[in-house]
C-alpha cells in the first residue's frame, strides 16, 4: 500500500505521456512532421506539420478546454461585429510573425492575446464607445464558463466607421501608451477599466533585459 500512491500517474504527466504517444504515431505514418513542444504550458501541447504542399500547422492537444472558449469567442466576435474578429485574427497573426507568442519562451499565448484584443474593444475605443459588451453579452462563451445569462444580451456597437487596420494602430497605441500595466488589470468579464482585484496572484512582467 505505501507504493500505491507512487504508483498512481499524475493527471498532468499522463496528458503528456498520451501526448507523446499520439504525436509518435503520428510522425511515424509519415503524414505529419514534427514542428515543437510545450509540454511546460498550462495545458501541454505538440504543433505538427501535415505532408503536402501549403499545408497549415496544426495544435495537438489532450482534454483542453481553451481551443473550445477560444473559438467560441472568435465566433461571438464575428456575430457581434466582424471587425472584432478580423483585428483578433489580426493580431494573433501579427504576433506569430514577430515570434511573440510562444509560451515556452515565457510569451502570452495566443489565446491570451486574444483576449487582449476583445479588452481593448470593449473599453480602448473612448471617443467612439465600446465596440463588444462585457463577458455576459457572449452567450455561447459565458455558458461555456458556466455563467449564463440564459439569453443572449443585445449589443448595439459603436457607430464607428474605423477600418480593421487602424483599429490594429488604435490597439497598439492603448497597450504601449494608454494601458497602466501597473495598476490595471484585463477582465473582459467586466468590460470595464479598473484595477485587479486583491485575490489575483501577482505577476512581474520584465524586459528582453530580464532587470527592468
């Protein structure tokens, strides 16, 4: 009995061992080629590259739910303004191509970068008002977080006749000028700025410096 526990897979390393073995068989068919890792994510993960020409990397991941709420979130985006989902593909592709998205490099996800997009959406946009409702205004996302309003809430967006690509200008000028890294904290939940709450864990972001 005192080996039992020993014994017992933790949950975490037998996600990475299923991991591991379908990625194996995978690479093995000679259909996919192995493109890198992040097992030290929050929810592990392997990019695989189909065979064939213009093929598109694909995520290979194991009961993860954030593929599921990012997508239910994409697909809100376009209902409630298609501009909001453009500028979050947008960014996220902007991002991938400046190589600031890799989590095992201690980067945002992309998830995360998307919900810095909708953020923005919601509270960036002062002068035109906010062009996405807080977190309850997205049906299928807040039953997803099992917080349902029961309906979907009506969202009038902003009158605003702005373009994707200045949208993206407007995006980076709040998080490089207008945002207070400091003393605020994202919560697309509330829609609205404000400062993180006491029970939040603190995180330290650092330069390309690791001191500042």
């Amino acid at each position: 009995r005192g080996t039992k526990a020993s014994l017992s897979l933790d949950e975490r390393q037998l996600q990475k061992s299923a991991l591991r073995a379908f990625t194996d068989r995978l690479v093995a068919s000679g259909d996919f080629k192995f493109r890198r890792s992040a097992f030290s994510a929050d929810e592990p993960k392997v990019t695989l590259l189909p065979s064939g020409e213009g093929a598109v990397p694909i995520d290979l991941a194991i009961n993860s739910t954030t593929p599921l709420h990012n997508a239910a979130l994409l697909m809100e985006c376009g209902r409630l303004d298609p501009r909001a989902q453009a500028l979050a593909l947008l960014v996220r592709r902007w991002t991938r191509d400046r190589g600031i998205c890799h989590v095992a490099k201690g980067h945002l996800s992309p998830y995360a970068w998307t919900l810095l997009t909708i953020y923005f959406l919601q509270v960036g946009l002062e002068e035109e008002g906010p062009i996405l409702p807080a977190f309850k205004g997205f049906a299928v996302s807040s039953s997803l977080a099992g917080k349902a309003t029961g309906h979907a809430l009506q969202h009038q967006a902003a009158g605003t006749g702005k373009s994707v690509g200045t949208l993206f200008m407007d995006f980076v000028r709040f998080y490089s000028s207008s945002f207070d890294f400091r003393n605020e904290a994202v919560s697309i939940r509330t829609g609205k700025r404000a400062p993180p709450g006491l029970a939040l864990p603190l995180h330290i972001m650092l330069c390309e410096d690791g001191k500042s």
